[in-house]
C-alpha cells in the first residue's frame, strides 16, 4: 500500500496548488511507486475515502492537462505491465489539445486573432464572454474559464453542446474551479466528443444515483457504459 509522505494534505484545498504539488510529487516516484499510488487512489475513490478521492479529483486535474501527457503515458504503460488493464486505459493520454492558428497577417474580416481572443477572454465583460465561448482555440477556453464573468450555466452548455471540440471539453475537465462542480463532471463525460480516458477517470468520482443513470444512457460509449456497469456494483450509494 502506498504511504503517506507523498499525499497532498488534506488541508491544501487550493485545487491549483495541490495539483502542482501532486505532479511534482510523482515526478520525484519511480513509475512503479507512481502505479502504485494511483491503484490506491482509485480504489479509495471507489470506497468513498475522503482523502483518497480528493487525491483521485487532482489526478483527474493534472491528466486532463496536455502538459501532462507523456507522464500519462508512461504510468499506462506501467500499468499495463502490472496488470491493472482497466486503469492502465483510464491513464492513456487525454487526446492531443492542439491549439487552432489563425494567419496573424491575414485575419478574417469581423473575426479576432487568437492573440485578441485571448486578451478579450481577459475583460471582465459578460458580452465578450458569451461570444468567445464558440472558441475553437484551446488556449483561449483556457483563459475564459478563469474569467469571473463565466457562469456555471455558460459552461455547461459548452460542456453539453455535442459540437464542442474534444480539446475544449479538456479544458473544461482541467479547471479546477469548474470540473469539481458535479454537475459540470457528469455533463462532461456525457458528451460523446470527450476523450474516453477522461471519461473513464471521472467515473469513480460519480455518486450512485450518477453511475444508474449513466447506466441508462443510450449514447454512452460502449466502453464507458460497461464501466458503469462495474462500478455500480462496488461504490456504496449514499
């Protein structure tokens, strides 16, 4: 079992601070500490533990994050090894959120680079906000979504909009003011453009009642919905 020197303390609730210190933790692991680290996280999340399954929520943070894909790839890759199937395919790279570019010399008339983009995503003006949140742009979603001008009602029919881009809804599943909102998460891994080993990581953060109507859904991924399935079977519904 993993021991406690690496856990981010239970009394860091700063969601952007703990997740700098958990990937600078995993760093510091062997990839076969790191494997074991997030098989107890995942089962503490599944076992409704507190301190686990905030552990399990920064996990969700950080991998969402493309910046963190090649460590994504290696603990798969060890988990694999290890025999943890399931979690090795919840730990693969969370699609690639490449950024869209726009001819800085040759704009579209009426359209904003994405330099403006990004400095208007800046303005504390809801009407901005509202227009930018068509944003193809990763890099510009990424900025929106700090702006205090953002509702939660904005978000999450960005994040239920079956037109988003997968890049975007991993923007959306890497914030940690929105993607601990519940209802953001559980409208998130509805979405059929959310890359799956997102989807399979937030699964273990749903409650029961989530996890029966996921089970429900007749556009679910058929990878995602036999998880359901399996997890429904194991997490003790409050």
């Amino acid at each position: 079992m993993y021991r406690l020197p690496i856990l981010v303390p239970s009394t860091l609730r700063d969601p952007e601070l703990a997740v700098c210190l958990l990937n600078w933790s995993l760093h510091q692991l062997s990839i076969d500490a790191a494997c074991e680290f997030l098989v107890c996280a995942y089962a503490g999340a599944l076992s409704r533990h507190a301190l686990w399954r905030w552990h399990w929520t920064l996990v969700n943070l950080l991998f969402a994050r493309p910046s963190a894909d090649p460590l994504a790839s290696q603990l798969s890759t060890g988990l694999r090894q290890g025999g943890w199937i399931d979690l090795a395919q919840a730990m693969a790279p969370g699609g690639h959120a490449k950024e869209e570019v726009h001819p800085g010399d040759q704009p579209q008339i009426g359209v904003p680079t994405v330099g403006a983009s990004k400095t208007m995503a800046r303005f504390r003006d809801r009407r901005r906000c509202i227009q930018l949140l068509n944003t193809n742009c990763p890099e510009v979603m990424r900025i929106l979504l700090q702006n205090p001008s953002l509702t939660e009602q904005d978000v999450l029919r960005v994040a239920a909009a079956r037109s988003t881009p997968s890049p975007i809804l991993r923007e959306i599943a890497a914030s940690s003011r929105w993607a601990l909102i519940p209802r953001i998460r559980f409208t998130l891994l509805r979405n059929p453009g959310l890359p799956l080993p997102l989807g399979l990581r937030i699964l273990p953060l749903l409650s029961g009642q989530e996890l029966k109507e996921l089970q429900r859904a007749s556009d679910l991924h058929p990878t995602l919905l036999h998880a359901a399935y399996r997890l429904g079977e194991v997490v003790i519904v409050h």
